[in-house]
C-alpha cells in the first residue's frame, strides 16, 4: 500500500493538481489551464487520484469538481520537501 501510494505521486502532473487543488475545489477545465494539459489527460490523471481516495469528485450540472479529501497527503509532500530542500542546502555549502 505504501509504494502504490508512493507510485501515485510519482508523476510530476499529479503532483501539479494537488498543489492546484490546495487553494480548494477546482472544475477539470480550470485543472486543466492550470497544468497546462489537456482536459482529457488531467481527467485520467484525477480518476487515479480519486480511485485511491486522495481527491473527492462532485457533479453539478455538466462540470466535475474535484477537491482534496485526504488531507494526510499535505504532510507527506512537505516532509518530502522538507527534506529536499535541506539536501539541497546542504549541496549549496558544500560547493560554496
């Protein structure tokens, strides 16, 4: 379950939605803009995530919104940015 949830995250336009969807619910068209994407491939890429109950969908009229329902996701990429950003730190005095 860990490396599944680990594989999930590993594509950089999942990653790109969930930041997205931090600020709260977002239709796919405005997903989409926001990704850069095409609505089609933002749409694959929200299924997987709501598959794996990390986003939550609502249908009003002809637009899905989607919105983050598992919060736990937040503290996982900033423990991982976290830690990025003070190897790379590290590697800046290394080099200085």
């Amino acid at each position: 379950m860990v490396a599944n949830r680990f594989k999930i995250l590993s594509e950089p336009i999942r990653l790109q939605i969930l930041h997205t969807l931090q600020d709260g619910e977002k239709s796919v068209g405005e997903l989409a803009l926001s990704v850069q994407s095409s609505q089609p491939n933002v749409s694959k890429h929200l299924k997987i995530l709501q598959r794996e109950g990390i986003l939550g969908r609502r249908q009003m009229g002809n637009t899905a919104y989607y919105e983050i329902v598992d919060e736990t996701i937040f503290a996982l990429c900033e423990t991982v940015c976290n830690a990025l950003e003070e190897k790379s730190r590290e590697q800046v005095n290394v080099f200085a």
